[in-house]
C-alpha cells in the first residue's frame, strides 16, 4: 500500500487543536505536520474545511446478530457505524441466542473480521440473560471480552448483582447495566409524567432507573467493581454518579444520542419511532443530560437498536422500544452542542459551544473515554501523532444535511430522525489506514 | 384528507356545539316510526373493533344504519391481531373494498391516529386505550344539553365531579377535554392510585374526599372500576372503594337537588353505586345509551356528510327516507324525492 495524506483539515485530539496534514502508511500514522506533500505517490484525502478526529468509539450497539439477520448484520452494523465516523463499536449480547458464552463470543468476533469498524464483544452477566446464575464470565474474558452487561434488561436479584461484581471485579472487567427497576417499570411504555399521563400511555417512572442506579453504585462500593452505568436518562441518576464521583468509587455513565436531544413531547404524535427504553425524558433531563456531556461526566453512546419496518407500524404499546444510532450520533451531538437549541426540547438556556469547545468535548465523550471503558486504549481512542493507529473520522463541522430513513446503511430504518436537518457530517472514516467511508458514502 | 374525530381536542367548544346542533335534528330522526334519512347512501363505514364492546358497536352500526351507509364490521380480539392481519393491513384491505370511514375500537392508547395515517378515509376514535372516547364524550354533553336544556349548548357555571379511576379511563380524558370546553368546571375525586401520575396541564382539581365535594356538584360521573384494579394493589378492596368513593345512599342525600347523576356503562350496582341509588331519576345512564345514536349519527354525518344541515338546509339530508326499511341501499324514485 502506498499510504495516504489526508489534507486541509484541522486536527484535534486530546492533546489540543491544530491545522495539520495526515500522512498515513500501512496501518498507522507516519507524519502529522503542517503540510505534507503526495510525494511517493501517496493518495491524497481531501479534508479542507474539516475536522480530522480519532475515530469514534461506540460502547452500545445492538448488531442483532447471531439471530436477526434482516435487522442487522455485524458486516451491515459496521458499515452504518463507519458511516458515522466510528472505528470501533461493542456489540451487546442480547442477541438471539445471547452472547453467554465462548463460542456465541468467537461467532461474532468471526464475523468482527470482515467488518468495516473493530467489533469488540461484550457477553451477558447471566446465563441466558435470564438474571438466574451467572454466565461463564472468565471463559468469555479469556476470550477477549472485558464488558459484560444483560442490556435490555437489569439484573433484578440485588444478590446475585453483587456476586457479578464481585466475580467480574477479579477479573478485571467492567459490568455494565441496564438501569430499570422491572417492577417500578411495570408495563410501561413512554416517560410517567405530565405527556403519558395526556396520552393515555403507561408510563415508566424516573425513578424506576434512579433505584438501580443506586443500588449498583452501592454495590460498587460494596465489591470495588468498575460498573458503567448505560443510557442515563434522567437527572436523577447524574446525580447519583456524580456522588460517586466524589466518593472516588470506578463508576462511569454513558449517555444516548436521542436521550441528548429529544424529549418525551414527540410521543404525542403516538409514532413508534420514538419509543425508547429507558423513553424520552422531559426537557429538563435533556438540558442536565447536555450539562453533564459538556462538563465531561457522561459519555456519548449510541443504543444503536434496528428493528424491522413492519414493528414499528405497531401500537405505540405494541412496538418495540429501540432507534438507530450510529449514522446519526455525531450530527445529532454536534447539532445539540453547537446549535443551543437541541432539537425537540424548546428550551431557551441549553449551553452553546464553539467548534473548537464542541469538538474537545466529542473526542473525550465519543472516543478517548469510551475507549478506555471497553478496554480498547492504544488502538482506538489516541492521540493523531506519527506512530498511532490510523484510525480517524474527518467530519465536516459545517455541512448540513437531511436524515433519509431510506438512505441508511443499517438494513433497518427506524430513526426518529428522518427528515430533520443536522449540523455537521461525517465525510471519511479511515478504518486501520484504509479509507472505509470516502465523501459520506461506504467503500464496502 | 379526509376529517377524523381522535380526540375531543379535534372539535373545541365550537365543533362540540355544531354536534349537539346536527344531535339535535338526528334525534328527531331517531324518533320517527321508520327512523331512516337517506343521508349517507352509497357511503362505507367500516368498524374495526380489536376490544369487545358490543354497545359502542351496535351503537355505531344504528347510527349508521339510519343515515343509510353501508356498515362493514370487523370484529376481533387483540389476543388473535398478532396470528392475523396487521392493524395496518387489514386498514389498508377494507379502504381498498371502499370504507369511506372507520370507526376504530383498540385497547392501545394512539391506535386510531395510526389508522388514520394510513388511510384517507375519515376515522373516528370509539375509544383508544387510556386515551379518549370522544363519541362517549359528546353522547354525555348531549345527555346534559336536554337536561338542562338552554340553547347554548354550555356547560358554564356547572360543576362536575368525576369519580374513580381516572387514571385508565378513556372516558375521563374526553370528558375533561369536553365538560371544560363546553366551561364547565371539573373536579377529579379518588385515590392517588388511580389519578394520572401528572396532572399538570390539566384544566381541574383534585379532592380525595368526595363527601366534601357532593354538596356542591351539578354532575356526578361515575367512572366504572375494573375488579382487576384490586388485583394490581391500586386499592386495598373493592369494599374499601365502595366505602370511601361509592355513591352509596348516605352520600346520595349530600347531593343538591339539581344534581345529575352518570355513568359511562356497564354499572357495577353496590360497587360505584347503591343498587337503589342507581334507578333514582337524576341517574341518567339509560339517557346516555339512547342519546349516542343521534350524537354518533352527528358524527358520522359531521365527517362524511356534504356540509351542515344548518336551519333550513337541513331539510335536505333529514328528509323522510324512501321508506323501505329493509332495502336502505335500493337506487328508486324516493331518492330523487329527497332533493
């Protein structure tokens, strides 16, 4: 391979901003300097006017696969993440038949190799992720898993939690929960509050998430297990990371995309698309969501979850909860970070960034933490410097566009995006030195 | 884009009022030897019930047998949607064989806006869930339109209190939306465990105590409480409720004199209500059921018909209908008469 020189952008990683060319052989980074001619008959990747940042790190996406194939595959999973600027995602395992052991793990880490992103697996904390016993957590580690999570559902016995903890803590792995008290939760379809309460929708409390929160924060304490706590939805439960924060126990939270930027008002149009779980909250856990992602306490995670057309022309009660995520996530951030507005919440004090504000808050939020919580520093999650991976999104922080559910390259088209305009696009994902997404479309 | 009745919030005060008009001269109707008018001849009107509900059915079906539409029924339990047809598919089948409007039934709450994405045709809500009945709604406004008379058609100065179970109530939520358009002013009266969880937005207040209330209410409406609410622990007993939000005799005797008495059907007698209490005059259930065949005649003809029958206009559509009962869809001579 004769490498590469992606040109014209502006650089920015942990280490800071800068006008910069990127000069790329093999797999990694050779040069970043100010300007690096195509000497050598390097192809030149035209980047002016862009942003060329580590690539994104998603630690929540559902590939549905093994089991759903005209859902999702990891090959057409991939392909939608790369379009999304992400080089690296962790597939949940509530797939069909759930990742709970060793050769479900192998299956999807066979089907990672043909993948246009690295696919790091995650595996169930129980067996069937049916919240009974354990799952064989040490086989799966030995295997290369370092997240373990029965996503899509909590685990409801407070005991066996701690014995999870306890087993994965020696491990050195992380659990990863699903906050929802299923009890608290009962039947419920959409955020309680004053719109379900309107509609006529059974709702899910707040608080039905704040319990397990602080519960399994309890428990981390109790065990000194590394717990991520996924899609926070509600101010409630910021505040309780945030006690753990200052108590110095090795907690983390993750926060959605559509959770950042939607509020619980768009149900009133009884559209499945924006049935979610945890739902949409209302507007003022959408603004402490924003607040929290801007001063550095949550990162960004998608809760990538395709389902077929024909769920989603359900009864609201009747569909099944989940979005798409990864084409949408950094327009959907960038929109809300830069733009004050948010999308749906109609609140006039939602903070602004600048470009260069915004984007240090998107390499922290979407790739460097997050890939340090799934266990994949050092390939994923650098700094753009000679010797590191060649992975990058150059996104162009400008450009608006138009979300299409039909011009997706998930197999699934359940966004509750389609037809709104976002600031800001992905224009190249360089996956391992090799252009995967040239110019928003995928090479593969 | 055809019009649809989804909600209560679709009419206003003013939509509310045009229907109480069109009830008024359906009700004529209702009351004539051969209750027909050839209104709706040559229209479709598909119901979709996926709830059991033989009264709102049939209640629909009369309406639209006397404004001469044809009437496709299609009746089927929730529990055998998933085997069969999607909601959507079986929409998309009956506008195909011609339904010029569905009369849509379904225990999820949205289910008739869905429907109404889906076709053109006009849809009317007959109960959604949690969320509305608008049909039970104005048959209600209607019901206290002749009892208290008056040509308005407003509720302003009156005061209704509406008791139970609120919270899964379709009937409440398009009772609340109706009874305060029309200006009435609106007391909830139960336990915690079946209000809404957020009443915010919502134009009423809340009393846990009905005694207090009593004294001071121009309409009692009863809501029906499901046996399964003890079963959820949303209630200690049925006796518990009975005993504290019953319309027992004891709490009959606070009421004023002027007070009407409803209930949105089927009665559990010695549950909401005393047995005796309930065939007392000022309890109004039987009007209820009548009065929803003119005011869903109304709706019918409000969403198919070719404008108001307003004044002397409304002639034309009221008109004695060819007189063959039997044969409503039969082409003759009587329909010319109509003009």
């Amino acid at each position: 391979m004769k490498g590469m020189v992606v040109r014209g952008a502006t650089v920015v990683d942990s280490s800071g901003v800068r006008r910069a060319d990127v000069a790329i052989d093999d797999r990694e980074i050779v040069a970043v300097e100010s300007s690096i001619d195509a000497a050598g008959g390097r192809r030149v990747v035209d980047a002016s006017g862009c942003l060329v940042l580590p690539g994104l790190v998603d630690l929540h996406a559902h590939l549905r696969d093994p089991g759903n194939p005209e859902c999702e595959t990891v090959e057409s999973a991939s392909r939608a993440a790369a379009r999304g600027g992400y080089t690296a995602v962790v597939a949940m395992p509530n797939t069909d038949p759930p990742i709970d052991s060793v050769e479900v793990v192998r299956y999807v880490q066979e089907r990672a190799t043909r993948a246009m992103t690295e696919v790091a697996v995650a595996g169930t904390i129980t067996a069937g992720r049916k919240g009974e016993r354990l799952a064989p957590m040490g086989e799966m580690f030995e295997a290369g898993v370092r997240l373990f999570t029965d996503d899509g559902a909590g685990v409801q016995d407070a005991l066996l939690m701690r014995r999870a903890m306890e087993y994965a803590g020696g491990l050195g792995a992380i659990i990863a929960e699903h906050c929802e008290e299923a009890r608290l939760a009962y039947r419920g379809h959409m955020h309680e509050g004053r719109w379900s309460s309107f509609l006529g929708i059974p709702g899910i409390p707040a608080e039905a998430e704040e319990v397990m929160a602080a519960r399994d924060i309890a428990l981390s304490r109790l065990t000194g297990c590394r717990l991520h706590l996924l899609h926070i939805s509600t101010t409630g439960t910021l505040d309780l990371v945030r006690k753990a924060f200052k108590a110095g126990l090795p907690v983390t939270g993750e926060v959605a995309p559509h959770h950042l930027s939607l509020s619980d008002a768009e149900v009133a149009s009884y559209d499945p698309q924006f049935k979610v779980n945890p739902p949409l909250r209302p507007a003022e856990d959408v603004r402490s969501l924003v607040n929290a992602l801007v001063s550095g306490e949550v990162v960004v995670a998608t809760d990538h979850a395709p389902h077929p057309a024909d769920s989603k022309e359900l009864p609201f009660d009747q569909a099944p909860p989940g979005m798409l995520g990864l084409e949408t996530a950094l327009g959907v951030v960038w929109t809300v970070l830069t733009s004050g507005s948010g999308l749906s919440t109609g609140l006039d004090d939602m903070p602004v960034l600048s470009f260069e504000e915004a984007a240090a808050v998107v390499v922290e939020a979407m790739s460097v933490v997050p890939a340090r919580i799934a266990g994949l520093e050092g390939a994923q999650g650098g700094t753009v410097r000679a010797g590191s991976a060649a992975n990058l999104c150059v996104f162009d922080p400008a450009a608006t566009w138009v979300v299409d559910r039909n011009r997706l390259a998930s197999l699934s088209a359940n966004t509750p995006y389609d037809g709104r305009k976002l600031t800001g696009r992905v224009r190249h994902t360089i996956f391992r030195g090799e252009p995967v997404v040239v110019d928003g479309e995928p090479l593969r | 884009m055809s019009r649809s009745l989804l909600s209560v919030d679709d009419l206003g005060a003013a939509g509310i009022q045009s229907i109480m008009r069109l009830s008024d001269s359906f009700a004529e109707v209702s009351s004539r030897s051969i209750p027909r008018v050839p209104a709706l001849r040559g229209k479709t009107i598909a119901a979709l019930f996926y709830e059991d509900s033989t009264r709102t059915r049939l209640s629909f079906e009369a309406a639209a047998k006397r404004l001469s539409a044809d009437v496709m029924s299609f009746a089927v339990k929730s529990s055998s949607m998933s085997k069969g047809e999607s909601l959507r598919d079986t929409v998309q089948t009956l506008g195909a064989m011609g339904a010029d409007a569905f009369v849509v039934r379904h225990a999820s709450a949205g289910a008739a806006r869905l429907v109404s994405r889906w076709t053109d045709a006009a849809v009317v809500n007959a109960g959604d869930g949690w969320h509305e009945h608008p049909t039970q709604a104005l048959a209600d406004c209607y019901t206290l339109h002749r009892r208290f008379g008056g040509a308005a058609f407003t509720m302003a100065g009156l005061h209704a209190v509406i008791v139970g179970d609120v919270k899964h109530s379709r009937v409440a939520r398009s009772n609340v939306k109706a009874f305060t358009a029309l200006g009435a002013r609106v007391t909830l009266v139960g336990p915690a465990t079946l209000m809404p969880p957020c009443l915010d937005g919502w134009p009423v207040s809340v009393e846990v105590d009905l005694d207090r209330v009593l004294p001071d209410a121009d309409i009692v409406y009863l809501l029906r409480l499901q046996s399964e609410r003890t079963d959820e622990s949303l209630l200690p007993s049925q006796r518990e409720y009975t005993a504290r939000w019953g319309l027992t005799r004891r709490r009959a005797a606070l009421l004023p004199g002027r007070a009407t008495v409803m209930h949105p059907g089927p009665m559990n007698r010695g549950v909401e209500i005393d047995p005796e209490v309930a065939d007392r005059e000022f309890c109004v259930v039987g009007d209820q059921v009548r009065n929803g065949v003119p005011v869903r005649m109304a709706v019918l003809f409000w969403l198919l018909g070719s404008g108001l029958p307003t004044g002397e206009s409304s002639g034309q559509v009221l008109a004695v209908d060819g007189g063959d009962a039997h044969q409503p869809d039969s082409i003759g001579a009587s329909d010319e008469e109509v003009r």
